[in-house]
C-alpha cells in the first residue's frame, strides 16, 4: 500500500502532464461508472481529486478521505475496505 502523500504526488504528476485517465468507478463490487477525465484540482488538506472529464464537460470531485491506495505503472486503485473502489488508469495517448 502507498501512503496518501504518494498518492497525490501521482495525482499531481498526471495533473501537471495533462494526462487523460479512464476511472472505474465500482461500488459494492458492482462497476458503476467508467469515465475519461483529467485532474484538473487537488486539496490534499481535504483529501479530495477534482476531475474535468471529456464526456461531462463539467467539474467532478472524489472524496478519498480513509482511502488505501495501490499504485502502480500507469494505474492507481483507490479502496475503502471491500466496499468501494476507484480505478484511475492511464489512457493511451490520442
């Protein structure tokens, strides 16, 4: 597991390169949503990831306030217990 402070210097990184990301997101193992975006804010006193995304053309935020994170090559997954996840991974490059 990484700590929080990885995770946003990941989030930061892909926030300052532009990156466009597919997020999964899955609730209660069932996937809810998959969405294109990119990091557009990060508070990391309130431990949230603000997100403009290509189909939305809007702002959106997730809240990973007691999350665990994973983070791996091109990927991150953020989990609170086995209830709820986010799947941010890197998409290829258009």
């Amino acid at each position: 597991m990484a700590s929080a402070s990885e995770a946003f210097e990941k989030f930061s990184t892909w926030s300052k390169d532009k990156t466009w990301l597919k997020v999964t997101v899955i609730e209660r193992g069932q996937p809810e949503d998959a969405l294109s975006v990119r990091i557009c804010g990060l508070d990391w006193e309130q431990s949230l990831v603000g997100v403009v995304g290509k189909a939305m053309h809007s702002f959106g935020q997730f809240d990973v306030t007691t999350a665990e994170f994973s983070i791996e090559p091109g990927r991150m997954v953020v989990s609170r217990g086995d209830v709820e996840w986010l799947i941010f991974e890197e998409e290829d490059s258009e």
